[in-house]
C-alpha cells in the first residue's frame, strides 16, 4: 500500500468486512518502519484475516515481495 494509505480507514478498506481494524502500532502512523504495516484486527475467525495482499493500482512489482523478518522497530522487538 502507498505510505500516505497506512491510516486505519484505508487499511479498514483494504481488508474488507472479514475483519475490524481496531489500530495502528505507532511504527506504522509515523512510518518509523516502513517494511510492513502493523495493526490490530479483530475478527470472529481469524482465518478470514488476510495477511498479505500483492496489488497495486498500477501493476504487480516484478519482483515478489522480501520475506525477511521484520526490521528493528517492528512491534515484535518493541512490544505494545
């Protein structure tokens, strides 16, 4: 998703009714880390939630997306 998409309504919209976007981690709204947007979803089955959605409004990158651990920053090495 383009950085200026990364608020909790257009990622609301990105994802569709399978889940609710409840927050941002703060890495995300000041895109101290840019690797990933990280947010809280809630939805009756987590299976529902997707987790990685390749598209673009012009075309798909020619390259697949890295699959490296996320960087320093990222909520898992921070916490809440």
């Amino acid at each position: 998703m383009p950085l200026p998409c990364w608020t909790k309504e257009k990622l609301q919209d990105a994802v569709g009714r399978s889940c609710v976007i409840d927050r941002l981690e703060r890495q995300s709204l000041t895109w101290a880390n840019t690797s990933c947007v990280y947010a809280w979803a809630w939805a009756a089955n987590p299976d529902a939630i997707p987790t990685s959605n390749d598209f673009s409004v012009l075309d798909l990158p020619p390259e697949p997306r890295d699959l490296a651990p996320p960087q320093d920053g990222s909520p898992d090495t921070e916490g809440l």
